[in-house]
C-alpha cells in the first residue's frame, strides 16, 4: 500500500555513495511515511550516485512505499577562491531546497586501515580516530555553511564521527541538528536485545568509542562502557547485551546504523510530531544522548538521576579514548594522541581553534599523502578479521 498523499513530497537529500549512504537509502525505500518522500543522492562520481538511488528505486517500488529517488553529481572539492566553495554550494541547495539534508561523506574513511593500511593508518590506530577530525569535518563544515546561505529552514543530519563533529560545527557557529550512527546503532541493538520496549521507554547514554566492546583492563572507569536506562531504571550487564552485536561484522553493522538513520530521517522529513531516539551529538555536544526531536529542536531527556552537565563531562571523558576534545572553540588532543601525532606535526598536536580548521585539514591531506606511502611496521599491520568487525 502506498504512503498517503501530502501537499507536495518532502525532500531528503543524501551527500555520500558509501555503504552509509546506500544503506540508508535502501532503507528509507521500504519506509511509510504520512506524505510522499522524494531522495536526491549527491556524490562526486555520478555513476555511483546513480546506482544508489536505483538501487533504492527498486526497492521502494518493490515495497510499494512511493518513495522517488535520484542522483546528480556533486562537486566536493574545496574552492581555491575563499568563500566560493560555499557560494557555489548555497546555489546548490537553494535549487534542491531540502527538508532533510544528510552528510554521508568525509574525506577519510574507516575502513582505510582494512583495504590499505600504511604508517598513516597506523598512526591513526595509535592516536585514535578523533585524530581525523579535521578530515571528517570539512566537507559537512561547508555543506552546513551552504544551507545556512541556501536553504536556512533545512534539518542538517550529520553521518561523519558526529561525537566530535557536531561540536565543532556548533563552535563555528554552524547548523546541525544531530548525528546518526554510534550511540545510536547501540541503542538500536539495545532495544533488539531487550525485546524491543522501543525509544520512549530505553534511554541511552554512549560515545563512538563505545562502538567496540570495553576493554578488560577499564575496570572501575565508568566511562568504559555505554549506560542505558529502561522505564528510569539503570539497564544491567550492557556488555552482555551488546556483544553478539557488536561480533557482527562491520558491513553488517553499518547496515544496521542506516536502518536506524533511516527511521529519524523520515520522522523529520515527515515533521510527524515528536521524535524520540538516542542520539550523538544533539546540541552540538560531545557523544550521545537520549533526546526528544520536535519542531526542528532538540532537547536532551535524561533520566532523573543524571543532569545534562554530568552527561556532558562522562561524554567529554569517553571520547578521550577516541584521541580527541573540543571544547572553548578549541580542538585538544588528550597524552596518548598528543604523543602519537607530534612525532609529526608537534604544532598541531599541542591543539588547534576551530576556526583554523582549513589551514589544519591541509596539513593534516599533507601528512597523510606522506605517511600513505609508507608501509605500517608489522607489529601494527592489521589483522582484517579483526578490523571488519568494529572501527
């Protein structure tokens, strides 16, 4: 049966043609929605862009849900002419007009280490994947920009490491609504795992470096692992819960997190309400959080016993395993990613303003285009088993 008939489609627009991407799309094809949706799929290469929204076509047609969906080429490479990159980009979305806009693309994937690993990707593992801030920030730092220009009423959801992401763009002073993926995806199997009480009842609290199991010598740091409360109630044994899931393979669990993006990216293109769901990065904070979506605005809904500062300070200190704070408008990097990184850059790693970030991303494409051309040691050449399993 087909979506009921709205006024005029909705619009989501979806930046990215990896596996994010396409599995968000593949879902959203076989979601109901109260008014018709329509998908564009940006990416650099159109070929793949096509190839996205067909695969969803099908899908949706399949499912008979009513839901359109096509691809244009995007143009993602910074401009050489400051400012112009955003100009050009605010035509862009002044022409899609999007209700929803998501960023599914970055300049660093995560699955480098897997497919290619190099003394870059080593350096990565030591100092910890918040060390590619800059790198996952700069392309959704100019989309954000472009809609604040082009398209000032659209929802951005952000899909690149929006623990630490979405802080910085609130320190630029740049649009975001929240991130998908992360604390999300774990809440996701949380409620699977529990035998589905849904959102409204399951509430939790978690950061991207939750994503793996705890390690076993993190006894007593109870920022280890994520914290979950159902109906108020603290959830026991998390890790029990969590670990057939997080045993699935990567591929797998990116499927899932698309699943679960899917179903809060058509609760907002629907503008259905109320959505309920656990989150990273709402508020252009650090990590994730329970919150409740309404009207384009976020609000955190912790349970009684934790206030928004206390779940703010447990978030800042669980991405410390990640490599990364930003805080005051400034990026820090806590001993272990300090050390790592200034045996290469010592300028960049005693920390950086947000607002440096273009003069740091260069440095950092430097760094990186140097580093991939050597070989990891063999004590930290990866095992793929292993690497496919979680970031």
């Amino acid at each position: 049966m087909s979506a009921p008939l709205g006024n005029a489609p909705r619009h989501v627009v979806v930046v990215g043609s990896g596996q994010l991407a396409r599995s968000l799309c593949d879902s959203l094809a076989s979601m109901q929605t109260p008014q018709r949706m329509r998908v564009t799929v940006l990416a650099r290469n159109l070929t793949a862009a096509l190839g996205v929204a067909r695969g969803a076509q099908v899908r949706a047609t399949v499912a008979g849900t009513g839901v359109d969906f096509t691809g244009e080429p995007f143009t993602a490479e910074p401009s050489t002419d400051p400012g112009g990159g955003y100009a050009a980009n605010a035509v862009s979305m002044a022409r899609l007009r999007p209700d929803v806009l998501v960023c599914a693309a970055s300049t660093q994937s995560p699955y480098e280490r897997v497919h290619t690993p190099s003394a870059w990707t080593e350096l990565v593992a030591t100092a910890g994947f918040g060390m590619t801030l800059a790198l996952q920030a700069e392309l959704v730092s100019r989309l954000a920009a472009a809609l604040a220009g082009g398209a000032p009423d659209a929802v951005l959801v952000n899909g690149c490491f929006p623990d630490a992401v979405n802080p910085l763009l609130a320190a630029l002073n740049l649009p975001v609504l929240c991130g998908i993926g992360n604390v999300a995806t774990l809440a996701a199997c949380l409620d699977a795992a529990l035998g589905r009480p849904g959102p409204r009842r399951l509430a939790v609290l978690g950061h991207h470096a939750h994503l793996p199991a705890p390690d076993p010598d993190s006894t007593g740091d109870n920022t280890a692992e994520v914290r979950a409360w159902l109906d108020g109630r603290p959830v026991p044994d998390v890790t029990g819960l969590l670990a057939g899931y997080r045993a699935l393979p990567r591929p797998q669990l990116n499927a899932l997190a698309g699943h679960a993006a899917a179903a809060l990216v058509a609760g907002l293109a629907a503008d259905a309400g109320e959505v309920v769901a656990s989150l990273p990065g709402p508020l252009g904070l650090p990590g994730g959080y329970p919150v409740l979506i309404s009207g384009g605005r976020a609000q955190l809904r912790l349970p009684p016993e934790v206030s928004a500062a206390q779940a703010v300070a447990w978030n800042t200190a669980a991405g410390h395993r990640d490599g990364v704070e930003v805080s005051d408008g400034h990026v820090r990097y806590p001993e272990h990613a300090r050390a790592a990184l200034s045996a290469y850059q010592p300028e960049l790693a005693e920390g950086w303003r947000v607002t440096e970030m273009p003069e740091v991303f260069a440095r950092f494409i430097a760094l990186r285009d140097h580093l991939r051309a050597a070989p990891p040691t063999p004590a930290h050449a990866p095992r793929v088993l292993e690497e496919s399993r979680c970031p």
